[in-house]
C-alpha cells in the first residue's frame, strides 16, 4: 500500500488505501458543495429496484454468507465470519484472481507471516505513523474517532440549519433510527449564520487533512461534546491501528499483526530476483489476512479488524518511461475515470477512455500502471460486477505520497456510496530503499550495462584494521551511515578532514548521534569511476486489492429480487464464481430417485464442478427459491419421467426457464455454461423448452 | 484438537496434537528401552539413498521453498516463509484437500477469525491451561522449556555413561556440532550406577506426565543446570502458549490469536445446523492460520510459531454407535495400525489391517472414526506420501482426554523421526458442552422422537416477575445455574425448600460465589414430562491436519538424486500437486522459438495447467536440472524441428525419458497425465521415443 511520506498524509492515506472510504463519500461528494447523496444512497438493484439495504443484508444473514464472529459470546465489532456460500463464493473469488493474475502473468507468489517483528514496521513507517486520533469522555469512559465526530457533529448541524431554514433534507432512514435510539443531544434545530455554514462546509471538505492538533482546535473552537451525553472529551490523541502482541517466552520482542502483506513481499524481494534468474521486470503476489485495529468498526464487511488482501508488488527498472511488455494487449480497453482536475474543481463527472489514449495522453502516468488497470476492470467484469458501478478514481497531489507519480483507486458503487476496492499506486523505490538502508540487505538490481559508464564520483575509504576495535558492535551502523552520505557532503566532508584531520557525521543511535572520525580511519577522494554495472532499486507498482469489500459490493451488484415480492431475492452471481453451480432436486423423497441423485453428483464430482443435493420435503418451488438466494445459477429436477428415460429439466436460475434432455446433454450443458463457453440462452436455443408451474 | 480435562494432560495433548512429536520420538521409542534411533535418523531416499538431511535443506532454500521470514532483519526464530514453488506446493494441496474432503462429503467450510476475544478461550480451557513450563537463568537471562531440558540433560548423562561403560553410542553429527559449538559443560564421561540409569530411563519414559512442581523436584533432585554455562536455574513457571493481543482502542478486551481453528467452529454451530436445514449428521471445515507462541521453536517447518490448519468437525449423534453411511466404502482398505497395547508393552510393531476388521473387532472404536482414517490414508496417497512411511499411533489411556473413546495420529516418518501430521480425535461433546453452559447458546440438537418419550423429572420454575428484580445483570447467570442442577440436587434443594424455605445455590461471580433464593422466587417440584423431542448435544470426531508438516515430510518422501550426483537432486511430487506441471524450454532465444513457445503457454493456461518458461542462456540439460530440484514433471523442448514440423519432444522428470509428437498428441499427454488418467509409462508406449544427449 502507499506509504506516503509527510506524518499527516500517512497515516491517512494508508488508512484510506483500502479501509476507509469517508473520504470518497465525505470529502469529495458532500464537502465540495455536493449533497450527502452517496453516503444516503439507497441500494438500487441490476433491474432498476429500489431496496432497502437491510432486505438483502437480512437475506444474506439468513443464508449464513457471513455473520458476527463468536456470536453466542454476543460478537465483537469488526470481526465476521463467512458461512458455508460466503467461505465458497471467497474461495472462487481468489481461485479466479490467482489464475487471471498469477498464473496469467507468471507473477513470483508468496506466503509470509502475519506475524511481524516491531524493526520491520518500525523501519516501513507503520509505528510511527500508522494511526488515527481518538477522544475520549472521561465520564462514560466512551472512546470516539476524532475525525468522524467532527464530520458527525458538523454535519448534523448543517442539516437541523437547513431544516430551521425550511428547505427539504434527504433523511438517512437508518442513521435516523439510530440517532433517535441513542437520545442524540447535539442536533437542535438552530439555524446557523451563512457564514458559519461556509466555515462547517470548508471545514468538512478538507476533515481528511487535520492532524491532532488541529483536530483538538476544532473540538474546542465549535465546541464538539459526546453527542449523546453533551459531555466534554479529553484532546484527540494518536492510537496506532496495529495489534501488538509479543514473540517468545522472554516478553522482549514485540511485534504487531501485520496491517498489509506488502512489507513481508519487500523482504523476500532478493530471494525473489535469484529465483526469477535476475530477470526483470517481475512481479511478486501474496493472498492472506491482514489486520487494523479500528476504533470504532462500522458499515458491516466494510471496514473490519481481520480481512483478506491480495497484493501484487510489480518491480520496474525506474528508466525507460516503466513500459509493459503486454501493454499492447489492453490498449484499447475503455476505463471509466475520474480524474484529478474535475475532482479539484469539485465535480465527479466520469469520462470514458481508452487505456491506451489515457496513458499517451499523461492522464494515466506510465504503461505499467495502465495495464493493471486494464486488468483490474477485466477481473471485476469477470467475477461479476456491474460495468456501471465501477470507476476509477484518480488521487489528488494531497492525498499521494510525494515521490508517488500517480495512484488510482477502483471504485465500486454500493449503498454506501462509491467504496474504494483496489487500490492500484506507485510506491516508487521508498520501501525498497528504507529497508535496505536500515538493514544493509542488497535489496536492489544489478545489470551489467552494455557500454561501461565513466564518471566522476568522491569517494570514501575506511580502514577496517581500526574501524571494527574503535565502534565494535555499532561499526556497521556507523558504515551504514558513511556510505549513506551525498555527494555535496562528501565534497565538504573532505575539505574538513584535510584542515582538522577530522570529521563528525550524524549516526542514530550511536554515543549521542555524532561520531567523530580522525584521519587514520577515513579517507575521501574524488576518483574517475567505469561502471560496468549499473545498481538500481526498483520501483514498485502495486494493485492491492480488499477481498472482502469486493465481496461485499458484489453481493449488492447481484442481488434483485422477483417482480413484485422483495421476500423472494436472488443473487446473479455468474456461475465462475457463484458458491455452488447445480441444485439436484429430486421431485419427492422416492426411493428411485436416489440412484440418479447420486449418479449425477459424483459426474458433477468428476468434472469439478461443485453441486449440492435439495432433498428435504419442501415443495420444488420452495427448495428453487432458496438457492436462488444462495446465487447457485442451475437446477436440475429428477422427476419420474427421469427414471423412465433418464432424462431431466435443467433450470436457469435468473430466468427460471427450463429446459429437458438426456443426462449427457444436461451435464455437457451445464460444464459449458460453467466454463464460459456458452451461455443460458445458447442452451435454451439448442435444447427443448420444458414448461410446467414452480409450485411454492 | 483434542481438548482433554485433566490439567496436565490438557496442556501437554494439546501441545502434542500438532505441534510437538517429542511423545512419538521421546518417550515411547526412546524412553521404553529402545535407543532414540527415531531421533537420530538419517534421511533414506525412495531410492534407498542415504542423505544428511542438510543436503535436502540448502536445496529447498536454494530453489526458495521456504526460508526464515524477515531474513534482511536476521530472521525470527519459528516464524517462516514460502517462497513461490513452496507456495504453490501449498496451494495445491489445499486445492486437493477441498476437493477430497470438502465437496467430495458436502462439508461446510467456514472462515472464522484468528483473533479471539478472551472470553472464548477462557471457557475451552486454553486461557488456563494451554500452557508449557520453562526456567530461567537469572544469570545470562536463558530460557529453558522445563521438559526439554530435563529429557536433554539426562539422555546426554546416559550417553556419556554408555561411552564411559565403553559401549557403542549412534551418534547424531548434527546434534553433536552443536553442542560441540555451544561448549555444552554437562556432558562429562562419568559413569552412573545402574540403579540411577534405570531411574533416568524411567522419567525420560514419562517426561510428557510431569507438571511444573513434578519438573521443580527433577531439577533440584539431578542438579540440572544450564548446560552451556553450569548455572543455577530458577524453578519452572507455566507460560502460556497463545500470542496475546487487545481488540480496540481501549485496551479492555483483551484477546487472543486462535491457537486452533476448532473453536471458531463450534461457535458457528447452530448456523450450521440451520444452514444443513436441521438434518445429522454433517462436518464444517476450516482451513486457516492458527499460532502458538513456542518457548524455542525448533527443527524447521516442524514446529512453528504461526501455521496454517486444516480441519475437520464432524457432529455426529453419541447414540447408535456413530455409524457412517459411507463406511462400506472404505472398509476393505488396509491401514498400517500402531495399536495401544503394542505401545504400552514398550514396542512399536505395527500391524497391517482392514478398516473394516479394525472397526468390527473394537480395535478402532466406531465406524466414523474409521470412516476419516481410511479417507486421510487415501488423501495422503494421492499428495504422493511414501507409503512405507506412513502410520496410524493409536493414543495411549493417559495421553487421551478422559472422555474421548479412541484417537489415532496419522504419522509420517521422517530425519525426525515419526511425526505427528494428522490428529484425529473424538472431542465428545466436551466443547459444544461448555460453550452452551457458559453463554446458553442453543449449540444442540433437536430431533422429533417418532414415538414420545414419557418419564419423571424434577423440574424448577423460576418467579421471574421477581427474578429480575432481585438479581438485575446477574439474572442470567443465576437462572443458567438453576438449569444446570442435577437430578439428584434438584431433589435434595425441593426437600430444604420445604424444610427452611429458601435454599442455597452456588453461582460462580456472582456475590460470594453462593446465592440464596426464598421460596416465593422458587419452586421445585417432581413431574411426568412427555417429550416428542429429543435434544442432544452431538459428538466431535476432529480429523486435524498441519499443512506445513505434511509439506515438510513430501518434502523427504520426494526427494532424492540422480546417481552418483549428490549435486543433482529430484523432488519426485505427483503432478496433481507439484508447483508447476511443465516447463517449456527453447534450445536457444533464436527468435522463431517465440511464438511456439507463447503458443504453448496459453494453450497450458486455458487448460488450467501451470507451466513456466526458462528460456535463459544455459544448457537444457542444466535448465531441466534446475526443475527436477524444483519438482516439475514435464518438460517440452521447443528445437528447429518444432519450427519445421510443430512436434515437441516431451521428457519425463523421473526416467529423464523423452518422447516427441506433435503439438496436440503433447499437450493431450501432458493433460491426461495431470488428471491421472495416464501414467508416463502410458504415454511412452503409446508415443515414439526420442533419444538425445542431455547436455549439462
């Protein structure tokens, strides 16, 4: 994930990167003068149906695709578990990313640990810097994110200002009911002074930038209490969002659950060139869980404490403009973008584009990076999601990291607004870079140039016969150091040196920072240097995709229900992806069905392809019903026309049409439907209608 | 995992189950008279080769299987990475232990979190219990696990005295060096008297049964000491096996990383049940990372600090002798059984003998537990386990906990001796028992009895218009009290009643731990009670799997060299799991090599075969060197002949046979092999040879 380089700016992007999207939805629509829309979107389905979130959310609870961890222990905020469809439809979702990336690219994939020593992150700025200010109630012993109860309270006031005023409000059903649950104190219906409304709503649109301190300002200058309770809070003060634990018996190595699997990457980069033969460039890919202890978890599968990544780290040679090799294969693939000027102008309007004009034009920044794009779509298309409901959202320069070129997020379209899913930046040679200065680890490329390079260069020399007796343990620090100097301090270095015979230079942790070198221990001269090698960190591009947010945006862009009755849902998953592929539903509980149940089953079994059996007593109509909510897309009844001819209906779950034949055309059937090789209405064509009344 | 109820032993058989094989290869192979020969095993090939294990290491760090995790920071000990052939390996096994277990019985996998609240834990018995004893030296700051260094002391004492007696000593050189290096003070050439042999033996025999005093008294009674410096130690405390954390902001939940994945499951249990709409018997699954803080982890991927589980619940009624519908199916498959009363009488013969006589003589207790050893043996056949290398061990009386009827470990032999890879345990109703008692979550069965049940019983009503009143929070945990009274009690309580008019219950955290209830809050009375519903809570078979065991001993079955050339190794894995299925090979970059080489590729792509390109500059006998260490099973040269005629050659990783046809007759060979419809054998007979110089 972006690891940015200013302490305001990291902690908030690398939250946001994957596990926020108040600024999307916050910020952008509502703060630049915009109404509230996205966060209050309803949720609207494939066929146009307006629904109530909590309809589907209720369905999806019931069919156990996820629900509260250690429920009977009354569940934990931010942590869910994934039912028998939910645990599937993830499994499929990561079998089709690893064949549509890893195996499609060749890409190096890894397992490391979650587990993660404090040097690492300390050294990855995560220790530091990967935080969020909190403010407590010293009464209640209530603990609230700073920034989301400035937004709350401002946002609040904005709305009782512009009921007092009259004008019409679009009302959050949901957070109405909440609010009114919790006796909500703060929401008067006072109108405010217009100049006020422009401070709240300047304020609002720029919330993402206010460090603790200004954050403590706000609190205090627009006077911001417990909402519930009126009560006053302490100052915000930082709270890292990484779940420290300790490795070992002895309590001395501390260590923290890692908060993305990119920095384990990172550390195998050496092993990973010797692997790929020194080739570049390659691309690295882990799938595993990673954790961020969030204050106040919400917005269901949004934003959790444990969740599933998949991150590819793509090292390019920084020279040469970062070209792709395959780039020609998805240049003329259209994204849907919204780019950095029309967001700084305060709009969101989208413009159709074509990679390859997009990249040639400079709006996308190099090849690399729009071809992870073009894939990304690609993936997102494939497992199902609805083209309308995807962007790609360019990040403004404040949001980037300062050496990043450029960053773009895909977007889905949900009920809560346009959630950040992929996050897909340049992280330059930043992470590279940090480790290998603090570890001295020779995480770089060497390449030998094809004409040597000569050049002039200061130079400095250490004698090794004193230098190990003199620092003794902190030696390699204070060489790390030496070499770490720049040329200018070099050259100033050595003038020093010839008039004092010594030199002080800064080395952390070293006696008291500085360290004083006399002449028989260093040396510094500038010297002709021909370099038939040419060194060089790469830099990293990295699509880091949230699993679990693309899973739950998927399950709203599936989900509709039958005409006229929102109790029968279904979720259109396409069959790559959906749980289960084929219901077998025998007509009754009659012995003779069994055999053909079980026969089909284990050819079902051979060929890969998941089914389950329905043979419970409920009527035909009930037993489609359900798996209609499950998302499995076919059906095959065993009737006793079956056992007469060994022929069956096979039914398609969206249109609920069916169709009858033999076994080997239902079988065949359904594995070229399942492999994308023809779809339902192809088979309805070629094979003969079956008409008969779903009884419920 | 088992969850046993003895305190000593619910540390140590949880410890074992997965995570120690000290049992397998101390105590019983050792400790009863037979020389620690399992432990100082040498590595024997397929092939009858003798190895140092060592070789096979620098191999699979060398082709980057795996290697210690944060490696540029020196590593973490316990803690490891794999590296893309590893993973793939992984992935692939996962892939087929899904298929074989999961889809093939209709499992409900389910994902669960890795983080757990504290509460969860506490009532499995892990908070209290989960724990291993260790020492410190208060000197040098050492620590010790207790055990270990009692069994290493005195078999090091025994040694010396054996060489002293001037006897014969198999020396393990590995273990050797080390002690060589750390200039271990204990071992002296003193001989003991053979009263004090007998006494060593013994406690090394039982080493597993001795708690922390028992471990205090052996240390102070045999002076043992830190061996690498002589130094007194101080006496042992229990340290806690989990890695301990705190879920959100305010530092008061604090929580656990799972250390099994079981409980996660049993709490999702009555959604299962729903889910399987009410019907038993069913199994969840759950493949996922679970984490043991090791006191000094040690020997490789054996013992770990973070690893990944697959496992299996199977609720099963206890009544009707835990029959399973698809025993037939297994009975006639052989297994090589280790039973119990071999291992009591100090031996460790193994007997060869159907499931179905081991089940129908009592041998193995019930026919689900039957059922899941068969299946493991087959799984582990199909990954390519050594045959020869593979055995059930029956658990001992005082290994098991009280309440589980049989248990059986699915062992593979290794350098290491015989190591633990599968448990399988029955946990009863132990977990769904205390789970249900501790938050009364329904985590039971209820079945419609086709004939009512009528019988008498004490029943308890509760004046709950008073209840509330009188105990407000406490309430809940007073009424869970009443329900959990039994019979007899219930009896006794309605006599004091009657007599004193009020009674005395004892309810844990609640006031002194005793609460008093009058008799206008309380009623006891004896009534006839028809019931048309049974409820019972199910019984757990567990068959348990460590992934990186297993992958570790593949990792020993599979290897060997080619002969003559300890330098040139082979992993022979089956095609079904080894990392890459082909490799594609051009004779050189000519340039009309390409296309051949990119059509290859994706046509392997589209049938969902891996396969990699290395089209460096060495040789091709070098290249395919590289890839027999890898364990890739096919290779496929493209030549001039290809670009001519479009046939390939096709080479066989084991024989290093060839055969050449053309592009389709190829890629089908390759197919059908991968599937396992044919064998290299096949194709060779059925495809003309192709003879030519493998230059290395």
């Amino acid at each position: 994930m972006t690891q940015p380089h200013f302490p305001r700016l990291l902690s908030r992007t690398l939250r946001n990167q994957l596990h926020t999207n108040r600024r999307t939805y916050s910020s952008i629509n509502y703060g630049r003068g915009k109404p509230a829309k996205s966060r209050m979107a309803t949720l609207t389905t494939r066929v146009d149906q307006v629904v109530d979130r909590s309809v589907l959310e209720s369905m999806l609870r019931r069919r156990a695709f996820y629900f509260p961890s250690f429920d009977p222990y009354g569940g934990v905020a931010g942590l869910y578990d994934y039912g028998p469809p939910g645990c599937a439809l993830q499994a499929n979702l990561i079998d089709v990313w690893r064949k549509h990336f890893v195996l499609e690219e060749d890409m190096l994939e890894v397992d490391t640990t979650m587990l993660t020593p404090h040097e690492v992150l300390k050294t990855s700025g995560h220790v530091d810097k990967f935080a969020d200010w909190m403010c407590k109630d010293p009464k209640t012993g209530e603990i609230f994110r700073a920034d989301h109860l400035v937004e709350a309270v401002l946002e609040a006031r904005l709305k009782a200002d512009k009921e007092a005023r009259g004008e019409k409000v679009v009302v959050n059903e949901e957070e109405d009911a909440k609010k009114k649950k919790k006796k909500v104190k703060d929401v008067k219906l006072v109108k405010l002074d217009d100049a006020v409304v422009k401070e709240y709503e300047e304020i609002l649109a720029k919330i993402d930038n206010y460090d603790g301190d200004g954050l403590a300002l706000l609190i205090t200058k627009y006077d911001i209490r417990n909402p519930t309770t009126g009560g006053n809070l302490l100052p915000p003060v930082a709270f890292n969002l990484m779940f420290q634990t300790s490795i070992g018996p002895s309590s001395n190595m501390p260590g923290y659950l890692r908060p993305e699997t990119a920095q384990g990457q990172f550390l195998t980069f050496q092993k990973l060139l010797e692997f790929n033969q020194n080739q570049m460039p390659f691309a690295s890919a882990s799938i595993g869980k990673s954790f961020r202890n969030e204050i106040s978890p919400r917005a269901g599968l949004l934003r959790v404490r444990e969740f599933l990544m998949a991150e590819i780290e793509h090292f390019v040679d920084p020279e040469g403009g970062k070209k792709h090799p395959r780039f020609n294969e998805v240049k003329d693939i259209e994204l849907t973008l919204l780019n950095r000027e029309v967001q700084l102008s305060g709009r969101t309007e989208v413009e159709r584009v074509t990679v390859g004009k997009a990249v040639s034009t400079g709006l996308i920044d190099n090849q690399t990076l729009g071809y992870f794009l073009a894939r990304i779509q690609l993936f997102m298309l494939k497992i199902g999601v609805d083209p309308k409901k995807l962007r790609f959202r360019q990040h403004m320069a404040n949001e980037m990291a300062h050496y990043a070129a450029d960053c773009w997020d895909a977007e889905l379209q949900t009920s809560y607004g346009w959630i950040e899913c992929v996050g897909c930046a340049d992280r330059s040679a930043y992470d590279l870079t940090v480790h290998k200065e603090k570890t001295g680890a020779p995480l770089f490329v060497r390449e030998a140039l094809a004409e040597p390079r000569k050049f002039e260069q200061w130079q400095v020399d250490i004698t090794k016969s004193k230098f190990g007796p003199r620092f003794k343990k902190d030696a390699k620090k204070v060489e790390l150091a030496i070499n770490a100097l720049t040329e200018d301090l070099r050259e100033k270095l050595s003038l020093d040196l010839a008039k004092d015979g010594q030199i002080e230079i800064d080395v952390e942790g070293v006696d008291s920072g500085k360290v004083v070198l006399e002449k028989d221990l260093i040396n510094i001269e500038k010297r002709t240097v021909v370099e038939h090698i040419r060194e060089y960190t790469p830099n990293v591009i990295e699509p880091s995709f949230g699993i679990g947010r693309i899973l739950y945006s998927l399950f709203e862009h599936s989900y509709w229900h039958r005409t006229g009755d929102e109790a029968r849902g279904v979720l259109s998953f396409p069959p790559l992806v959906a749980p289960t592929k084929v219901l077998l539903v025998p007509l009754s509980n009659h012995e003779s069905f069994a055999p053909f149940v079980k026969r089909l089953g284990l050819k079902f079994r051979r060929a890969g392809i998941s089914s389950k059996v329905d043979d419970t007593s409920s009527s035909i109509g009930k037993r489609y019903s359900r798996n209609d909510e499950l998302g499995t897309p076919f059906g095959i009844t065993i009737d006793f026309q079956s056992v007469k001819d060994n022929t069956f209906t096979l039914r398609d779950r969206d249109s609920t049409k069916q169709v009858r034949a033999s076994e080997d055309e239902i079988l065949q059937a359904v594995k070229s439907m399942v492999d994308g090789e023809e779809t339902w209405t192809d088979v309805q064509k070629r094979l003969p209608e079956f008409t008969s009344q779903e009884t419920d």
